[in-house]
C-alpha cells in the first residue's frame, strides 16, 4: 500500500512538473512575441519620424542615417498622404506617398535593424485619371491596393439603380485605366457599371527596376481580389460581378474567376492560347533564349533555379506557370464566355467540351475590339447580352 502512494506521488510530481516546464516554455514564446512587438513598434515611430521629418526641412536627421550619399530632394511643405512599414527578414521596408502641391511623390526607405538607412528612392506617381460624365453615366476615384494605393475609376449609369458591374482587365501589365476606358462607357450606356484601373507597372515603373521585384501576385492578382471585395461597398450589385480581360488580361480570366467566388461569370476577350504559361512568359519578355523545359523540371520535383532566367527570377516563372487557362477550365463553375477574332475555333471549343453554360464566338470581320476610342458595338451588344442571360449567337452551340 505504501508503494502505491509513493508511485502515485511520483506520477503526480512528474505531471506538475510538465505542466510547469510546459507553462515556463509557452511564457517564453509570449514574451519573445512580445519584445519583436516593442521592437517593430519602436522602429516603426523611429524611421517614420524621420522620414516624415523631410516635410518640415529635417534634411540632415535623415542624411544623419544615411550609409552612402544623401537626400537631395525637397518634400519640405509636403504632406503625408499614405505610410506603412513592413519587416521582411532583417529589413524594414518603408513606403511613404506625400503630396506634394497637387503632385504624389512615393518615397521608398529601406532600413536595417539598427535603424541605418541602406537605400532610398523617389519618384512622381501618375495624375488621377481624368474622370468624365455624360447624361448617361458618372464617374468616381476608386483607391486600389496597398501603399501605394492605385487609381481606379468606377463607371455608373445615370438610368439604372443597383446596376450589375464589370471588372475590365486590360490587355497589358503595364496599361492605364484609359486603355478599358471605351467598354466603360459602352457598358454604362446599356445599364451596366463597370470598374478600370492602373496596371501597377504603369504607375510605378521605377519600383520594379529591381528584376527580383516581379511579381504576377503583385502585378495583377492582389488588387484584383482587392477591387473584387470593395465592389459591396458601392451603389452596384455585388451578387452580379463580372469579369471582362482582353488579350493577356483574358488569360488570366479562369484562374482570377476561379479564385473568386463572388465572381459570377467571366468574359474573356482572347485567341486560344498556345501553349503554357511559361512560353506566353517567355514571349512576352522576349526571352527566347530560356530553356523551358529546365523551368518545367524544377517545379515538377519542387526545386529552385537560383538567379535570374531570361533576366527575371524563377518565382515569377513558377507564377506564370500556374495561370495558364487550360489549367482551370475543369474546375471553373461561373459561366464563361470566350469571344475572338477566329472564324472556327475549334481550340476553345475543345477546351470548353462538356462544360454548361458557356459559348465561344467568333468576330472574322473584327480585328481590333477597341481602337481606345471606340468600343466594336456588334461585340459590345453581345457582352451585354450574355451578361444579361441571352444567347448571343445562333451559329454557335452553347455548352
């Protein structure tokens, strides 16, 4: 008997002192939280504090923390628009945007932990797009993204209430809103909002020097789902949100619809695609040199090529390896529309086999469905149709 109080004794000394080393370890993980907590906080008001202090001529507070050269602008006047600082790795990243008389200035501040000043740069960021108005429709700025947030340009029509609402997707990285700025007003005109903006390679050109910088997430993907979430917020249907991409902003379509459910049908103005992702990539930076099988291999066993290929990293590779269309063409629920310049696309027409609610249609006699004044009335009847539930062609089998 005495035995077996001595062993329940030890069983209970040895739980106590789990639960102590448990309790002592789970004290030390908080109070380690805790001081990085103090630690970004306290940088967070250092570097901003001197920074900001350029606004009222503290030149030589932030040349003080300069490792080489110094600041040789002048913000003095200037006012604080925009600030955010984030830490990645051993390095603060700060952004500011300052207005500066009527003029955006983005200044970029790469700081270390010992709050040293490692680099700087600062560019004039784009005027906001100029808005116009017209019996049938108004416009408005919308702020897109993360500091630096990006214009965007909501299209409402006068005649409708709560009407639906389009995404329109421009064919290059590098566009402005005004490149989608034709379809806007066609589709207002007919009933329908719609939502254009800045490509982030257009506004920031200067950011993206750095090739290690490229980013498809960054470039597109981020403030598209950002524009997508903001719509419930504005005098439009959110249950009625469409996507509409032309060229290169069509081949992204089926993955940005695919990850969005609020997104309840997509229209995407593009050829068939030849090939994958990663030779749309190669094609589009004129990297004809890169072996794209090599890229292929890596992402199949999960490796990672170092340096940069064809001039950008292999990160941004993988990216472009994962939007390729056919990729989501099984998996997409929303009802898609592909319209094209082909006579018989049979391509798309394979793609899409099986699938409800879709409709391929070709335009033979249209080249261009913009020529950034006009907007091709045949096809924007047809967008508006689709979008309203009707069969916008006889010759061609709905699926």
């Amino acid at each position: 008997m005495q035995r077996r109080i001595r062993l329940k004794n030890s069983i209970v000394v040895l739980l106590l002192a789990s639960f102590l080393f448990a309790c002592q370890e789970e004290v030390e993980v908080v109070e380690e939280e805790q001081e990085i907590m103090i630690d970004q906080a306290y940088m967070k008001e250092k570097t901003m504090s001197i920074t900001q202090g350029l606004i009222d001529g503290q030149v030589d507070s932030f040349n003080a923390h300069l490792k080489e050269g110094s600041f040789s602008n002048s913000l003095q006047g200037c006012s604080v628009k925009e600030s955010s600082l984030l830490h990645v790795e051993d390095t603060y990243v700060e952004e500011e945007v300052f207005l500066c008389d009527g003029q955006e200035k983005w200044l970029h501040v790469l700081w270390d932990e010992e709050a040293n000043i490692q680099s700087y740069e600062m560019m004039d960021l784009p005027e906001a797009p100029i808005l116009e108005e017209s019996n049938a429709y108004q416009e408005e700025i919308l702020p897109i993204g993360s500091v630096p947030t990006r214009y965007g340009v909501l299209t409402l029509p006068t005649n409708k209430d709560n009407p639906m609402v389009a995404i329109l997707v421009p064919n290059h990285l590098d566009a402005s809103s005004d490149a989608m700025k034709a379809l806007a007003h066609g589709l207002a005109e007919k009933g329908i909002a719609s939502v254009r903006y800045d490509m982030r390679l257009y506004q920031m050109p200067k950011r993206y020097e750095d090739p290690y910088s490229f980013s498809l997430n960054e470039f597109y993907f981020e403030d598209f789902a950002a524009v997508t979430h903001m719509l419930e917020h504005y005098p439009v249907n959110a249950g009625a949100i469409h996507f509409i991409g032309e060229g290169l902003g069509g081949y992204f379509g089926l993955t940005s619809v695919y990850h969005h459910f609020e997104i309840t049908g997509g229209i995407l103005m593009l050829n068939p695609p030849s090939g994958t992702g990663l030779q749309v990539c190669q094609n589009l930076h004129g990297a004809s040199e890169v072996n794209i099988s090599d890229i292929q291999e890596a992402i199949k066993h999960k490796e990672v090529i170092e340096g940069l290929i064809g001039g950008y990293p292999f990160s941004y590779w993988k990216e472009w390896n994962s939007v390729t269309p056919q990729n989501y063409i099984g998996y997409v629920n929303q009802k898609i529309a592909v319209l094209n310049t082909q006579t018989a696309d049979t391509t798309w027409r394979q793609y899409l086999n099986g699938r409800k609610a879709s409709v391929v249609k070709g335009y033979p006699r249209v080249t261009r469905f913009s020529d950034g004044e006009q907007f091709n009335e045949t096809v924007l009847v047809d967008i508006v149709d689709w979008m309203n539930g009707k069969d916008i062609t006889k010759d061609v089998r709905r699926r």
